[in-house]
C-alpha cells in the first residue's frame, strides 16, 4: 500500500496536527495518521516498510 502518515519528527508532526484541519474540510483527508500503529492494531504483519518522502509517505508491504 502506498500511504501517508504523520511525521515522527517532533516539530513537524506537531505542525501537521496543527494544520489537519485544512487538509480535512478542504479535501476530506487526515494528514496526520498514525497508520503504522493502526496497522498493527489491526492485527496484520509489517513486511516492509520504505519512505517515499521522508517519513511522511510510505510503500507499506503486509500480510494477514
């Protein structure tokens, strides 16, 4: 899957917190997810993860 994500660096996590708002109402979307952490909510299994663009997008491979 390819997927976008909050950012572990702390200012610019914070930042991106501070600004979902825009990017909810304008197009519907949180930017700041915590998806690996849902992912293994989930109950699935990381494969592979590779940053795309520093840490914010991601190609997460997983499995059942």
């Amino acid at each position: 899957m390819l997927e976008h994500m909050r950012s572990q660096n702390e200012l610019v996590g914070k930042l991106m917190d501070l600004f979902n708002w825009v990017s909810l109402y304008t197009w519907g979307a949180n930017i700041n997810r915590k998806t690996i952490e849902n992912i293994e909510k989930a109950g699935l299994k990381l494969v592979e993860v590779n940053d795309l663009m520093s840490d914010i997008v991601k190609e997460i491979e997983l499995k059942k």
